[in-house]
C-alpha cells in the first residue's frame, strides 16, 4: 500500500518478482484494492493476499505506528515475526517503516537503534552508507555501532574483506566537524574489530574511498538525497547541452539509449538496496519512487539477504556498546 | 598563500584579474615566494605585495587564527580594516578564514555568527546555500538569520524579489527532522519579513524550488560536498560509458568539447561564488581547489559585492535575534 505509486507499480513488481524470479510474495493491504490490482495482471491466483485495514499515509511519521497497530506494514512485519514471511518489503513512509520494525520486530541484542543501509553505486565495490534516515537524531555510540552493522553487512553481502570504516564530517582531520563526530572519532579509533580509516567528506561518497560510511541518520539522508539530485541534475544539463547545436544533436542520438541505460543503473543501484539493520527480520526499504522493476529488485534483495540469513548474522557480530546500560 | 594550487595559479588568478579584468589586486604573503611566482608572469611592477610572515596551511582550523595574528589572511583582514583594501579573497583553510574574518573584521551589528553563502547553478536563478560550512554547530536562531543574510543577498546581488526561503531537512512535513530544524522550523514560520516557503531536501538543492536555503554549516558542508561530488561522478561515468562501443564512441567525439564546456561551468558556477556573509567587510572563499581562472573570477565577484556595497546593505537588514542577549 506504500509508495508515490501504490497500488499499481508495487503489484506489478510483486507479480513480476514471483513470474520472473521465482520468488513467493504476499501483497498486505486491502483486499479489494489489491485484488483488483492483481486482476489487470491476470494474478490474482499467484499472488496471496494477507488483510490489513489500514495503511500509513507517505507523510505519516514515527507516532501513527503506534496508533495504528493494523496498518499493512505492522500486518507485514507480524508475518515475519510469526515466522509466516521470511522478509518485508515497503516503498512506504520510511518514517513509519522503521518506527514499526522497532515495535514489531524490536531490535537485536545489544543494537541501540536499527540503521538504514543503503549501497551507494561505486566501482569495484559498494560502499555502504548508513544511517540513511532511520535516526534524524543521534548518539556518538550510535555512530559506531553503525560502523559495526554495515561492517558485518559489507562482509556478509559483499564479501569484502576487513572492510575499511570512514566517518561522514566536514574536515579531514580529527578535530574537524560538530561534537557528534569529533566524539565519534574518538569511539571509533578504539573500537575493536573495525578497520576505521577516518574521516570522509561528503565527495567522497561516490569514490570508493571506504567500505562504509557511518553517519547520523539526518545527515546521512540529506547527502544521499542531495547526490540522488545531483545526479539527476547532471543528466538533465546534459541533454540540454547536447541539443544546443545539430553537431551535438547527431551526436547525442547516438548516445542516447547508452545514456538511458546509465541513468537507470545509477538510480536503480543507488536506490533499490536500502535495507534496515538491526531488527529481528529483514526489512528491506523500496524507494518511495520505486515502480515495478524497483519493487521485483527489492523482492529479490530481501529474498537473498533472509535466505542467507544474513540480518540475523550481523546482529550476531555486534558489540553491545559498552555506555548502553546506562544511556538507553 | 592559500589552497591546493598555491602559490602560482594564484598569483596567476591575480594577474589575469588584474590584466583581463582591470581590477586592483594586492597579494599578501611571503614577498620572496610571491615575488618569484609574479616574475614568471612578468607582473613584478603590475600587483604589490603586502608582507606576511606566516600561512595557515590548509589544515589548520580556528585556533590557529589565534595563534598567528601575523598570518597573511589576519593581513589580508587588517588592510579591509583599515580601508586599504576593499576585499579579501582566499581559496586557504575554510575554518582559519572564518574565524580570522571574526576575529579581525568582527560581525555586524546584531548578527550571531556570519555564514557561508554558496549560489548553487540552478535555472533560472541561482538557490543560496547558507551556511555552507562556516558553523559547524547552530541554535535554531542562527537558521533564521541565515535565512535573513541569504534572503537580503538574493535580493541585493541577484535581484531577486522577495526570495523563497527553504529549511534543509529529511521530510516535508514540520515535524520531520531533528530537534535544531524542527525549532528553526517555528521560528522561521514566525519570523518577519521573510517568505518561508517550508521544508526542503536535499534533492531541491538544484532543482530551483527555493531562492535561499538555510541549514547548519555541518549539514550545509556536506550537502554541498556531496553535490560536487556526484555531480563529478555522473560525468566520470558518462565518458566510461561512451566509449564502450564504437558507435558511442563516434557521438562521444562530437560531444567531447560541448560536455567539457558544461562541466567547466558546473564547477565554476557552483563553487566559484562562495561569500561569508556578517562580517564588517567582504569576503570570498575561492574553492580550495581553484585554478587560476576561479581566483580571478572569485576577484571578480569581490570587486562587484564591495563597489555595489552589498555586504554593509546586507547588514543593515537584519533584525537583531531577540533571544541573543540571553543566549550569546
């Protein structure tokens, strides 16, 4: 029920995960809608449907999860806990998501908050930011455990090994930032287990620079949106240049179907892989954006991460954080 | 003395600002360093040197402009001061310049703290950025006068009429966000003599929703850095893309010099204008990366802010935060 275009992409995307990948998905929401969503793709007997009563609105926070208690997404984590659903999926308010995870699913042992994951698209290898919006507030402790979880995430998905840890601030040097980071960079330098390399800036994002990246979840969010703009931005200067001449003209039409396929890789890599660390189950976040093709990918992704049992074996590698019993 | 390309592309900056441009150009330095780089332009007799002892070198922060009251920005600041020079133009460390600006040209009259105001290249008018990186920490007071610094910039040096101002957050709605931005939220609601256009995110930094956009430095920073760098990352693959074929590469070819030209422009655009608003003199950051076009073209934008007087009019716009006297 989730997502700028719910109901219709996000069915298409389930039906399409389960006729191309093979996949098993419920749809959770209204069954009237979604039924009748499923009939324009002659689905209604692939894809089951699980009752929910209600749905978060896009704009709705952190509070309607606790006020709503039947929306889809409570629905769909209760089918993960109960052990009927392996994973979710949700293009839905990111807000209500994660406040919903943390109810129904509750963090792992010793997490102090569960943390948006998301791959940015470098070369050879991602490098994951988090947190890319769960926490708009956060604690230097965070910070690290942060760095833990997408560590663990790098190694178990990814396969990098020792992956290197950098802190997102504003100077490379150890004294540069706010108070949040220069006391992180202190955690972080004596965290056991980590490779930390650091601090990064905010263009090093996309440079492959380090594995993770750790971050506050406000912060996080503004830099993966202002790339997600950038590189729309970008794209959009470019066709206007190129058609500014008949030279170019010819030119661009050479190109334009190699340029199409570009921008589709870097949204879909960038956007379509952003899980939530930390919580019993896997939960994986479609961007709000996501059509069809975004919402068959993230099937998949939850598919691979909960078959591997991948969530379940970050959380085994995390240190609680030794100031928790006492701060939290 | 200041910036990865110093010193020559700087005292080349300064010659071609001088020779193309006629402006009057004094470079504040080591005479013997500085002397040498004029001569390899011929330009001994055409720019004077005002002596320095001392450098911040780029990683030194705000407590060595403390600690160096002789070095050639403090000198720089001084010959404003006084009156001998209409302007200071630096591409050395953000944070010495910043603090030594406080410290030497002090801020204006009911100003908390001056701010750094980027002019992002969107169509058809430039969106300000503020702060950019001046204050890394923020009260919610400062948000509201960085939207006022921003607002009377638009209107004075891009004549803007009463410009949109936008909050830098991770939601739309009031409540989303942190604690600093939901406060700056109210009080810029409340603020007079300000169109508050709401919450934006870091995807509208380019898109030209707003004139002004205010933000902490911390987050403004890495927004900005962030931008450069997908923006750098968009083209980089781009030009991996075109030449995987033939075909492209052939379109590649008649595209190569037009792509060269926009991305020139990107860069120049964007960081070539960076301005420290509320001080008792004008400022500008040259990127720290600047070659010796962006130095001449950062003299340009000094020349005009102090002949036009921009920066004192700026001042007399603001309204005196009256939680200042309490808090600061």
């Amino acid at each position: 029920m989730g997502g700028d275009h719910a109901p219709h992409e996000i069915v298409a995307g389930a039906v399409h995960a389960v006729r191309e990948r093979g996949l098993s998905v419920v749809l959770v929401g209204s069954p009237r809608v979604l039924y009748e969503a499923l009939a324009d793709h002659d689905a209604t007997k692939e894809v089951p449907i699980v009752r929910a009563e209600e749905a978060l609105a896009m704009d709705e926070g952190a509070l309607a999860s606790l006020r709503r208690p039947r929306s889809s997404i409570a629905v769909a984590c209760h089918l993960v806990r109960r052990g009927d659903a392996s994973a979710v999926v949700s293009a839905g308010s990111t807000a209500g998501l994660v406040a919903t995870g943390r109810l129904r699913l509750k963090a792992q042992p010793g997490v102090l908050r569960p943390a948006i994951a998301v791959a940015l698209p470098t070369h050879p290898r991602p490098t994951l930011l988090l947190d890319a919006g769960a926490n708009a507030e956060a604690k230097p402790e965070m910070l690290v455990q942060f760095a833990q979880l997408g560590a663990a995430y790098a190694e178990l998905a990814y396969e990098i090994d020792s992956p290197s840890v950098g802190l997102l601030t504003i100077g490379s040097e150890p004294e540069k930032g706010n108070k949040l980071v220069r006391r992180a960079h202190e955690l972080l330098q004596a965290a056991s287990g980590l490779r930390f390399a650091g601090n990064v800036e905010g263009h090093d994002l996309l440079t492959g620079k380090v594995d993770v990246i750790t971050t506050d979840g406000f912060t996080g969010n503004v830099a993966l949106k202002s790339v997600e703009g950038a590189v729309r931005y970008a794209f959009a200067e470019l066709r206007a240049a190129v058609s500014e001449s008949s030279l170019a003209r010819l030119g661009a039409a050479l190109q334009r179907s190699r340029i199409r396929e570009l921008r589709h890789r870097l949204d879909a890599e960038a956007y379509g892989g952003a899980v939530l660390l930390g919580l019993n189950g896997t939960v994986v976040i479609a961007h709000g954006s996501s059509k069809a093709q975004g919402i068959s990918a993230a099937c998949r992704l939850a598919a691979d991460l909960s078959g591997a049992g991948t969530v379940a074996a970050i959380g085994d590698r995390i240190v609680p954080a030794h100031r928790a019993p006492r701060l939290w």
